[in-house]
C-alpha cells in the first residue's frame, strides 16, 4: 500500500447539495478500490486558474490523502475522467 493525494479542480457554478454529492463520490472512488482515506476536503474555494479549462476561470480545489495499492490508482483515475464536474485531477505518490 501506497501513500498518494489527489488534488480535483471542480466546476466553481456547483450548487451547495451538488458540492456535497460530488465531493462524497470522489471519495467513494477511493473506498470503491480497496483505498483507506486519511484526509479529505476543500482545500481553496473559487480560485482563479492560471488559464481557461472548459471556459471556465475560476475552480473549487479538493484534496484527498490516501494509502491504496499501485494497481488501483489508474482505476480511480478513469472514474474522475468519466465525471463531467470535475475539470482537472492530479495523483501524486507521496514519499
């Protein structure tokens, strides 16, 4: 098992309800391939990009640590791409 932090930039024009849904799945993607959450939250809320992504200037930034096995990172990361809310993803391996 591996330490790992995702950072997810969101669509800023979410509602509140929509924010929570959202948020509890990509946690769920986590859970949903053998990964144990250690930390999980908003980590900036509506801050501007350095560029345009999907006409939009301004993201929600989400940030997860997690320890999870190898094989089960290109697996969560199809989930994120498949979820027309989120705009960027990043997965890091923690040292």
């Amino acid at each position: 098992m591996n330490k790992y932090e995702v950072m997810a930039v969101v669509k800023p024009d979410l509602s509140d309800e929509e924010k929570k849904v959202l948020f509890k799945q990509i946690d769920d993607a986590v859970i949903k391939y053998k990964g144990e959450i250690s930390q999980s939250g908003v980590w900036a809320e509506n801050r501007k990009l350095c560029f345009p992504i999907s006409k939009f200037n301004e993201g929600i930034y989400y940030l997860v640590a997690f320890t999870a096995p190898s094989a089960a990172i290109k697996e969560i990361r199809s989930t994120y791409k498949l979820n027309e809310n989120i705009l960027r993803v990043l997965v890091t391996l923690m040292s």
